[in-house]
C-alpha cells in the first residue's frame, strides 16, 4: 500500500506540532538563557569542577552525555539533577 501526501495538506500539521513542542520547550529555554546544552567547561563550572574532573566523571559512566561532532555537551536537566538543584 502506498499513501501519498501532499505537502500543502501536512503544512497545517507539521506547524502544530512544531507549536507545541516549543510552548513546551520554552519554560525551560527561558529559565536557563536558552540552552539545554552546556559543553563540558560550562557544566563544570555549573557544578564546581574542574573540567579535568568532570571529563573523569563522563569517562567512568557516572555523569550522562551526548557526543555532536566529536564535541561533549551535558544535558541542562542531567546537570541540574547532579547539581541537586533538578526537579525530582
């Protein structure tokens, strides 16, 4: 079987759910100056580190992250739950 769309159709759709997604995202963004990323010199100094120690943390599977590009980025909510200042 094969369903096809017309682009135009899914315009509607696609911009709601993108609406949606934002509204929920926005809290956030706005509370933390819009990033939901930090790179690891950032999230250590967020959590009183040295960055040295941190990258210690990632290596050893206690602290999560994300790889883009061969860069290292913490998530906002993974660093404020370590930071003890996250939401239960």
């Amino acid at each position: 079987m094969n369903i096809q769309f017309d682009p135009e159709e899914l315009r509607p759709v696609v911009e709601a759910c993108l609406v949606a997604v934002l509204e929920k995202i926005e809290p956030i963004r706005a509370q933390f100056g819009g990033k939901l990323l930090h790179s690891e010199p950032e999230s250590a100094a967020i959590l009183g580190l040295k960055p040295a120690h941190l990258g210690e943390l990632r290596r050893n599977g206690t602290v999560p992250h994300q790889q883009l590009g061969g860069r290292v980025f913490y998530s906002n909510q993974d660093i404020l739950q370590i930071a003890g200042m996250g939401r239960d």
